[in-house]
C-alpha cells in the first residue's frame, strides 16, 4: 500500500460521524460506513446530524464470503464498549493483508482482541483527546478541538503504519501527532478517564467539580493511584509519573468540559463502566491488588445503568 485511499467508519456515534464526514471530504478517498441492516436503513432514511446540517454516508453491510471481500486500506473503530466484540466479527470480510486496524474507543480492552483475531501486524495503537464533540439527542456538535494521536510500539508493520497514516491525517486535514512512547500515552488516558472522567459520571457534573470542590479530588486520585501498578503491569516502564502528570492535566481540562461518560449519564445512555473501573478491577484481581476506589464507582455507576435499562 502506497497510502490509505479506502477508509471504513465502524460507529457512528460522535466520533464515527466527525470523522466519517472529515475523511469524506477528503482528495482520493472513499468513504464506507459499515453497520448491520437496521442502521443501514435507518441511517439512509434519517441520515446523521453533525452541526446542524445533516451528513450522508455510504453505508455497507458486513461481509459473508470470501468473493465478496473488498480489503480496506484503513478500518477504524469508533463503537461504545457493547459493540466491540460485533465490530471485530463485522470486520472481517474487509481485513486484508495490508489492512490498518485503529480504534478511537476508551479503555485498554480492543488492541488486544483485535491483535488476538487479527495479528498484531494489523494493529496500530491510537487515542483521541479532546474537548470538541458531543453527542446530544442524536445529534453531533464539533467545535474543533479534536486531535489523534498514534505511534509505534515495536510491533510489526507498526512504523510503515505510522507513515501511512501520518500522510493519510496531514492530506484529511485534521489534527493529530505520533508519540514517542505511545504505550505511557494509551495508558494515560484510560487512566484520566477512570479517575476524572468517571469521578464527573459519579457527581453527576463537568470539571468544574474539581475547582469549585476541591474534596472532589480525593475520588479521582485515589481512583488514579489504583490504576498505575495495573499500568506498570502492562509495561509501561514510567508508570509513576501518571499521578503528578494526570493531575495536572486534569486541572488544565476546561470546568465546562463534560467528558462523554458524563453525557452519556445526562442522556441516560449506558456508561463504560464495563471497560473502565470494571476492567481496572478485573486486571488489579489478577494482581492480588484491592481497589476500593474503582469497587465503589464500579458500584455506583452499575447501578445507575440498571436504572435506565441496561
């Protein structure tokens, strides 16, 4: 592959809708979106809102046979924790031999099983960070303040991958940057997600709690300080630098950010918590480690799911 001319949208949330509609517009790039036959007609009836203005996508549906396989260039995943198993089945039929396979998902759950299914020579490890779009009602608002952020972490394929997409980003026009240590980075924002992120699910507010409360703060760093030997567990070799460098970041995020587990509680869709204490949880178990911080918001954000339905 010389470079990614055929890019394939799995979720259409948010981010699934921002990029789709950025990509789309996009010189020398076709556009699918792929989904199963009740969004298919659902989408092209109703179409997508982004800014207002209703977007249209070339929509397809998952691939049953090996004629009818069509590789993509670049497969990137963007579903809620409840349809990453479903994407990495879905996709299958449009994994080539060359397919570059990148998720803008939260958490640390999809590498690794899409590295089990697929290879890791088809992996690339990436993050989305920003303050830039919600999704309202259905509805996507963007206010431009959106980067990825990728980079190689010695697995094979992962520098050709880093090139291609590096040429792919700049000709899009969108923002992003290629990490040195992608790994601490990866980590890093499943860790402000646990901590601050979930710690504005449980108060129910935006950042502005950790200014206007600063007792708010004991939750989200002792949330934080159970993620980091989890963390160094999984490699990353600079794992103590997460509490001082997360803090401070945190408290650089704007007061009126409210991060999408937030949204997703105001809007009274299902939160990741499976994804995000649950899995810190989990991996801390293998450990011999206890997480009270992460039991108790598992426990409170659980139960507010069961509430609204899920």
């Amino acid at each position: 592959m010389n470079k990614i001319r055929r890019v394939m949208i799995v979720g259409l949330g948010a981010l699934g809708t921002l990029y789709a509609d950025a990509f789309q517009k996009t010189e020398n790039t076709e556009v699918f979106v792929l989904v199963d036959e009740e969004r298919k007609q659902r989408y092209e009836k109703d179409g997508r809102i982004l800014n207002g203005e209703k977007c249209s996508f070339n929509y397809v549906l998952p691939k049953t046979s090996d004629a009818e396989k069509e590789p993509m260039d670049l497969i990137l995943v963007c579903t809620k924790s409840n349809g990453m198993h479903m994407a990495l089945n879905m996709i299958e039929g449009y994994v080539g031999d060359d397919t570059i396979i990148a998720s803008l998902m939260n958490g640390v759950s999809f590498e690794e099983l899409a590295i089990e299914k697929y290879g890791a020579g088809h992996v690339i490890y990436m993050v989305y960070l920003g303050d830039g779009v919600k999704n309202l009602n259905g509805e996507v608002y963007d206010t431009n303040i959106n980067n990825l952020f990728f980079g190689s972490l010695g697995n094979p394929n992962d520098d050709e991958q880093v090139g291609l997409l590096d040429e792919f980003f700049s000709r899009a026009g969108i923002g992003y940057g290629i990490k040195e240590d992608m790994l601490y980075d990866y980590w890093r924002k499943c860790i402000l997600i646990v901590s601050f992120n979930e710690a504005c699910a449980v108060f129910g507010t935006d950042y502005s709690v950790f200014h206007n409360a600063p007792e708010a703060m004991t939750l989200a760093k002792g949330l934080l300080k159970e993620c980091i030997p989890v963390a160094r567990a999984a490699g990353v070799k600079n794992a103590d630098e997460y509490m001082d460098d997360i803090s401070a970041a945190a408290m650089n995020i704007d007061p009126a950010c409210m991060p999408s587990i937030m949204q997703d509680r105001l809007m009274k869709r299902r939160m990741e918590v499976d994804i995000l204490a649950d899995e810190i949880i989990r991996r801390s178990r293998l450990l011999g480690l206890k997480t009270p911080y992460c039991d108790m918001v598992s426990l409170i954000l659980n139960v507010i799911n069961k509430q609204n339905g899920f």
